[in-house]
C-alpha cells in the first residue's frame, strides 16, 4: 500500500521511506497556504516571519503559480537566489488588503523587510506604494552590494542588521 504525506503529497512505496524523505512541504500554491498567506501579510509588519512561507528559496515557478491564485494580486520575484537556480529568495506580494516585500534568510525563513497597509486604498494606489518600497528596498541591497564590492561579506547579515533582527 502506498504512502502519502501529508505535506507535500508525495507518495512512497514504504512508511519508512516516507518518514526520511526531505519534504519541502505544501505547495505555496494550495489554497489552505493561499489564504494563510493572504491573512499574514495583513497583520505583519517589518522584521516579521512570514510563516506560511517554507524555511527554503523558493522556485521562482511557484511564484508564478501564486500569482494566479484567488485573492492574490501580486506575486512577483525580485531575485534569484543565484544565476541559474530559477530560485528567488526576494518576493513583492500584494494582496487585496496589504502588500509586502519580503526576503528569505537562512536559518530564519522569509522575513518582512517592507510592508504597505492598503484598506485605505485602491488597488492602483496599493500598487504603486508597494513598488515604492520595493525600489526603496533594492536601493539598500544595492547600496550595502557597492559598499562592500571587495566581497568577502555577508550580505544577508548586513541586511538582518539593516532590520534590527
Ligand atoms: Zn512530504
């Protein structure tokens, strides 16, 4: 008999297997995770886990998938992970109450680094005050990349110290 996780619905032919094997959880695009995702980008604000997120990069396909779900506006990749990957560790989410940037970091999951409030606005105003904030938070990745061109840093520490997390 055949055995199912329950997480990512992978099936395996012993229980054994199934116990061992390096789940990568449900799909982002479940609608259970959808609208855990919806709801949590309402109420977070900057520095907080997003938790519906995996403790993982994600595939910038998933990504693609997500935006075609229901009560999802946005959900674009801001970058990968590294070249070639067709990961992203950086996602610009909108929903129809709330928008966010939000960024992975290893050994934390994926961390709000800019939120936009949106029940006091339209859609198109929500819109642009999220691409503001993604802008503003490319500039500071940018900025820390050029501060420290010699390499050798860790971005994702500079950037967690950016945060206060
Ligand atoms: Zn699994």
């Amino acid at each position: 008999m055949a055995h199912t996780c329950d997480d990512c619905e992978e099936t395996f032919r012993t229980l054994t297997k199934l116990r061992l094997h390096d789940c990568p959880g449900p799909a982002l695009t479940d609608p259970d995770h959808v609208s855990k995702i919806i709801e949590q980008t309402g109420e977070i604000s900057q520095g907080d886990v997003v938790a519906a997120f995996p403790e993982q990069s994600v595939p910038t396909e998933e990504v693609e998938a997500l935006e075609e779900a229901d009560g999802i506006h946005t959900a674009m990749s801001l970058m990968s992970g590294s070249p070639g990957t067709g990961q992203t560790e950086r996602i610009a989410l909108q929903t129809p109450t709330a928008g966010a940037v939000i960024e992975y970091f290893p050994q934390r999951g994926w961390i709000a680094v800019r939120t936009v409030a949106g029940e006091d606005k339209t859609d198109d105003q929500l819109s642009g005050a999220l691409m503001e904030q993604v802008q503003d938070w490319q500039s500071v990745v940018t900025d820390l990349a050029l501060g420290h061109a010699s390499g050798d840093v860790d971005a994702k520490q500079q950037l967690r110290d950016e945060l206060g997390i």
